[in-house]
C-alpha cells in the first residue's frame, strides 16, 4: 500500500489542546476513546463528551466523530442519501468494519475496500478492525478527499496525552460476544467397548451468552485426524439446545462400519455464530462380534450335529 505509514509526519509538542466546538449534535453515550490520525485529517477523536461520541454495537456503529481539521463525521446507520453507515461483524475475536460514514468537510469516508481480508498491506485489502479481547481498534479506512486515516500507530514525537506512551489508538469498552467454552465428554469413557454400530455420544455444551449446537465427527485412524478432519467415517451436528449449558446425545446417521478403535471430537458452535477449537473427546473401541467365534465350531457327524467349544462336545 503506497504511504500508509504516519510517523513522520506526526508532530507533537508537549501537550496537545483538542478544541471542541461550544455548541452539541446531541446528547450521545458513546462507548469509545482515544484518536486516530491522518496526515491531511489530522487527529479525529472517538472520545465521549457532551457533544458527540461513537457507540460500537453488536452489529453497527452509531454517532459521531470530530477532527479539529475535518469537523464532524457521522458514524450512524441508514442516515443520508444514499443510505449509509458502519457494519460491524464479528468473527471469532476480531469484529471487522465496513461500510461508509460521512461528514460535510471529509466528505465519504470507507471503513474497509470491497471484499477486504483485512490484511491491511496494500489498496486493496485495507480495513479497520477491532480485538475483541482488547477492544481495540486497527487499520486504515480512507477518504477520497482526506486520504488514508489510520486507527494505531506509533507517534514520531512526544510520548503524553494523545500520544501517551509514544503511540496511539481508538478503543473500546464494549462487550462483544465470547467464543463458547470448549465441549466436556460424559460418555463413552475414554477406551470404553461398545457394541451398537451407530452408538450414542454425550457430551456437554456449554456457553456464557447463549444457546447452540455440538459439531461431531469420527475417524477411524488417530485423534490427530480427528482435530483437523482427515479421514473421516462420519460426521454431523445436534439439534439446538434450549440453554446456555446442556447435555447433548450424538448419534452417527450412518453404520460406522468394521470392529476397531474410534476416535472422537466435537466442537461448541453457539447461536451468534461463534465456535469452540475442535476438542479431542477419547477414543472406544466398537466389537460387533460376541467373543465367542474364534472358540466356536460346528461339525456334521454322520448326518447329525455337534457343538464343539474348546474341544468339549455337547
């Protein structure tokens, strides 16, 4: 990406006086903090004040954020024409943003191009993401009429307020969604002996925030197949649950197939669309014969039968 980088064109000296305009958009509870920068933006804040605030949500980003150079800049959803707004979507614990706010100086403002990765390297994969761990934001959106803006970076001088600790960013202290915790065996134990050629598998879901469903697969080779889904015999999801924390049966639609040791893992996939690593539930070994067989004979004597076991014939 041509000139993304900030550094040396940042200056600080000592303390930074951020000016507010004395009059409001609106009263606005924003969740957010901290600066962003560009160098023909200059510094645009996402702090909380009487007058403006950017609010992240699940799905979206609402309200306002203000440059000193730039004026304000509309973050809301379904507001101008065209329509126009932020889109949050979260994937696993990174929230990724896309969308288009608007200002009257900035102008359009692009939170990601179109089918970005998200790698931020060049023009064509830019976009402003979030940690969900952190809350903190990264990345590059830009403006055809303010150029790149780029949500953390290190400050080329000074090392307080904006810049404390030599660099800076946009946060924020919403509580987006938890990845669900990982699913717990009940039964079969750990090189148990079954004999059903479809057995039933239990196992525990659990979830902090919501309900979902258990992912199940088995192989007949090692765990280690089983985790990154090689050779797979069979494989499928439950119904959903009804709570946050349920035990769940799994049973395979279709025969599992020769005698052997199975290996088993599953994995919490919960209603936000959020999931669990992969996690190793044991293994059993399936015998669909009685035991019996390698003991047992059957011979004609003369036209009638006898049962030989183990060399006594009854």
């Amino acid at each position: 990406m041509p000139k993304l980088f900030f550094t040396t064109s940042i200056f600080l000296s000592g303390v930074i006086f951020f000016s507010i305009p004395f009059f409001a958009l609106a009263a606005y509870n924003g969740n957010s903090s901290g600066y962003t920068w560009g160098e023909r933006a200059g510094w645009i804040s996402y702090e909380t004040t009487v007058n403006y605030g950017a609010e992240v949500a699940h799905t979206y980003l609402d309200g306002y954020i203000y440059g000193e150079d730039i004026g304000y800049i509309s973050l809301k959803r379904d507001s101008g024409t065209p329509d126009y707004g932020i889109i949050a979507t979260q994937i696993q614990t990174e929230v990724r943003l896309s969308g288009m706010a608007w200002g009257s100086q900035s102008g359009w403002v692009k939170f990601a191009a179109d089918s970005s990765d998200y790698g931020n390297t060049t023009a064509a994969n830019y976009g402003v993401k979030i940690d969900t761990t952190t809350g903190a934001f990264s990345g590059y959106a830009w403006g055809e009429d303010i150029g790149w803006i780029n949500f953390s970076g290190a400050c080329a001088f000074g090392t307080t307020d904006i810049c404390a600790g030599g660099t800076y960013k946009a946060t924020t202290t919403f509580s987006f969604y938890s990845i669900p915790d990982a699913p717990t065996p009940v039964s079969p134990a750990e090189a148990a002996v079954v004999t059903d050629n479809t057995p039933t598998l239990y196992v525990n879901y659990s979830d902090s925030q919501s309900s979902g469903y258990i992912n199940y697969r088995i192989v007949a080779t090692s765990q280690s197949d089983c985790l990154s889904g090689s050779n797979i015999i069979v494989s499928g999801s439950s119904a959903e649950t009804i709570s946050t924390s349920q035990a769940v049966s799994l049973t395979p639609a279709v025969p599992l197939g020769a005698s052997g040791t199975y290996y088993w893992c599953t994995q919490n996939y919960n209603a936000n669309g959020l999931y669990s690593d992969w996690t190793a539930m044991g293994s059993f070994t399936l015998q669909t014969y009685s035991g019996l067989d390698d003991n047992l004979e059957l011979e004609l004597n003369g036209g009638s039968e006898g049962l030989m076991l183990e060399g006594i014939e009854f």
